[in-house]
C-alpha cells in the first residue's frame, strides 16, 4: 500500500495529513517541552492554551453566540442521547423527536427512558430513504424541544433545511457539523462526536445554550450535568486531552483553507460531482431521495449485492478503501468529510465507470 490512501470510512474518518504530521511530532515533544503530548497534564499552562485555543477557534469557525457553552465531553455522541433528556427533560416531560434513521432511534430509545419521546415523523417504512419536510409533521405544544439528527450518516441524508419550530432545536451533527454554514440561535444544543468530521474519537463538542443549564433536574448525578462540565471549563475531570488538541489541529486547518463558508462550497462541489456520477447511469442507483441527499455520505447500489461486494473488493485494490456499505442497508457508501480530498472522489468516479463497464 502506498503511505496513504483514499479513505471513505465513515468515521473515524481521513484527517488532513498536515493534521497527522504535526501530531506525530508533538506526541512525542510537545513544544520542545520535553515532554510527549499526551504526557502533558491537562492542568499544564500548555495544555489549558490548547483547549482555550481550540474553544476559541470552534467559536469563531461557527461563528457561537457569546450565551452558548463550548464542552469537550466523553462517553461519544451516544452519552449525549441519555445526558439531553436527562439535562432538559426529566420524568414527566416530553420532547419531540424525528425518526431519520438509526441515530435518531437510538436518541428516542434513551429519552423513553428517562421521559417521553413523541416521534412525529419517521421515514422507516422507507428504508429511511429521507428527512421530512417542515409540513410533514407536527410538533406537541407540550414538547420542550425538538430533536432532530442534521445528517444520517447510515443511510446518507442530511436536512438541507434545518426543522423551524416555536420549540428550541437540539441536534445531533455528528456527521456534518462544520461542514457547511449554520445559524446557531435556534438551537438549545448541538453535538457531535469528534471523529467524523472534526478529529479523531474521543471527545464529543456540545454547544449549549447557558440559561439551559440551571433547568437539571437535582436527581442527576454530577458527572451527567451539563453544569459541572460548563463550571469548569470541561476540566471538572481529566478532558480527552488528545482529542482536543487535535480538534485544534483541524480547526486550525479549516480556517486557514477559508473557514466553514469555504469548505461549504468545496463540499457542495465534491458531492455533486459523484451523485452526477451515479445518476449517469442506471448501473448505479441512490439510495437517498434527491431533496434528501447528504454531502457528506453519499449511498448507493449496484444491480446486485455480489457486484456491490465485487466493487468493494476491487476498489480497495486500487486504493480506496471504506466503501462498504453499513450492515443495517448493504449498498456502498462514500463518506467524503471536509478533509476527504477532492481528487480522491475524481478518482473513485473514473473507477466507477470503469466498473460499471466491465461489469454492466
Ligand atoms: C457516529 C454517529 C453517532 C455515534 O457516535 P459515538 O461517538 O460512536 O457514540 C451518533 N450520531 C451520528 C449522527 C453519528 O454519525
């Protein structure tokens, strides 16, 4: 294999290989420290100015209004499905909840059990082929938030259109956040697991709006309140320290190739490109609806699920890797994050047809 290939994994995902290059020498010297890293405490006055850097740089690439509190957490983007109704909810309480996909399910299993989940949309009879519409459902009047999954990372749909509600938003981006321009204000809560689009595993960013941290509910152990965490600037226990550090690396990557408005655009052209690939010919089919279609994971299938296995097993001989679709809707998927390389997408498409030649 040559030192790097391209990439599609669904997360964790391809990281810019600048990002790589400085991690592996700060691993091991950090700042001429003489000291690795991930060796550094995390309340080392190195360490606290990678973890301001990092909040600052999140802050100005998204552009967070100043009532909103940036936490780096653990426990992945799943922790965040128990911690948001557990924080926001509490028994006897009710949120609205939209059924994308496989996230979203796992989102609304953990807020039954802590209080009501009304789900007012599902897309499941349709093999969660799209998001719904705003005039598709309707939101309860008791409901204290709607919760809503930006990108389906399984099945490659994504809300071009974020919900508009009277109610708070909270939303999981684990799959697409800073990967195209938002407006902050109408959301409670945003998160996202780091190693999709923003680093590697580890930390989970939330975003959350500061009058929401006094409504937890005093049942709720400290460790599970969004409070401890916002009190102590995410140092109320040892943070993922390497994760932050390398969030930093990539955010610093981001702004320095234009920031969010820049990678929107980079984004929107990558995807069209291998959509319009797909939709040239009837070899391939989408798996997503066209108003419904992800930037981000873009889901497809060939006439058979042993053409669909052919082209996994020859693509990774020619140097891409990651292609196979998830269990749950076989099919391939490209997963093509902020730093998955245009060419590498010019690259698959010339394979593709190549494929779809020999083979149709
Ligand atoms: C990957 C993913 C998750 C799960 O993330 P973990 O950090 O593994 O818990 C949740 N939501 C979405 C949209 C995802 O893509």
């Amino acid at each position: 294999m040559p030192e790097r290939i391209y990439n599609f994994s669904p997360g964790p995902a391809t990281l810019p290989r600048e990002v790589l290059a400085q991690a592996s020498e700060d691993i091991i010297n950090y700042n001429n420290t003489g000291m690795g890293l991930v060796e550094l405490s995390h309340r080392s006055g190195e360490f606290m100015a990678i973890a301001e850097e990092t909040e600052a740089l999140l802050r100005e690439l998204l552009n967070i209004p100043a009532n909103y509190k940036v936490l780096f957490l653990q426990g992945g983007a799943s922790t965040q499905f128990a911690m948001i109704p557990m924080n926001l909810l509490g028994a006897g309480k009710k949120a609205t909840y939209l059924n994308t996909g496989t996230w979203a399910k796992k989102a609304i299993k953990e807020a039954n059990i802590i209080a009501e989940a009304d789900v007012a949309y599902s897309s499941e009879a349709d093999s969660f082929n799209h998001v719904p519409d705003q005039a598709d459902y309707s939101v309860a009047p008791e409901s204290e938030y709607l919760y809503f999954v930006s990108n389906n990372t399984i099945y490659g749909t994504q809300f071009k259109q974020f919900p508009q509600s009277e109610k708070m938003l909270v939303c999981d981006m684990s799959s697409d956040i800073l990967s195209r321009e938002i407006d902050i204000k109408p959301f409670g809560l945003i998160f996202a697991g780091a190693q999709k689009n923003m680093g590697p595993a580890g930390a989970t960013v939330v975003i959350i709006r500061d009058d929401l941290l006094d409504r937890t509910p005093d049942s709720v152990p400290t460790m599970f309140r969004y409070k401890t965490h916002a009190d102590k600037g995410s140092m109320f226990n040892t943070p993922p320290c390497f994760a932050i550090y390398t969030i930093g690396l990539v955010l610093k990557w981001l702004k320095k190739i234009g920031g969010v408005a820049e990678i929107e655009k980079i984004n929107r052209e990558k995807a069209a490109l291998l959509y319009k690939a797909i939709d040239k010919t009837d070899f391939f089919k989408g798996h997503a609806r066209e108003n419904s279609r992800s930037m981000m994971n873009i889901t497809f299938n060939l006439p058979s699920p042993e053409l669909e296995s052919r082209l996994v097993t020859d693509a990774l001989d020619a140097g891409f890797s990651g292609l196979k679709g998830h269990r749950s809707i076989g099919g391939l998927r490209a997963s093509i994050y902020n730093a998955f390389p245009r060419q590498g997408v010019v690259d698959l498409i010339d394979f593709m047809e190549e494929f779809a030649k020999k083979n149709g």
